[in-house]
C-alpha cells in the first residue's frame, strides 16, 4: 500500500513540475533558464519512478497483474483461430 502511495506522489510531482515548465514558458516567454529547470526535474523525476518501478518488480515488492482476476469469465475463453 504504502509503494502505491509513494508511486501517486511522485507522479504528482511529475505532473506539478509540468504545470510550472509550462507557467514560467508562458510568464517569462522563454527568455530565462526557469523553463529547462524544470522540465530537467520533471524528466529526471520520471526517470527516477521509471528506475525504481522496475527495482520494486524485480525484488517483489510490486507485482504486475491484468485487467481481470484469474478464473474471471474473459481470462477462461480459448483464444479464437
């Protein structure tokens, strides 16, 4: 539970950092270095959660699941030929 709260938070952030590249682009008419600050935190945010996303699958602490639960109706069907 707490990774997925964790993982919302910092996509969060990512979106909040956007939202400011996208203010001081629009404020300062990209005449100043605010702009790149802050699409380098974002990117480098994003690359962080990428980093750690796959670090918690590898050691389990994540756990990948589809769409629908086993034994649910759609995962029960034969694939069509």
């Amino acid at each position: 539970m707490y990774a997925k709260v964790f993982i919302l938070a910092v996509f969060a952030v990512i979106v909040i950092s956007l939202g400011r590249a996208l203010f001081t682009l629009i404020q300062d008419k990209g005449r100043s270095d605010r702009t790149v600050r802050a699409l380098t935190v974002r990117i480098a945010l994003s690359v962080g959660l990428f980093a750690l996303l796959m670090l918690g699958y590898a050691t389990g602490i994540l756990r990948p699941h589809g769409i629908y639960a086993a034994g649910h109706q759609v995962t029960l069907k034969a694939p069509a030929d």
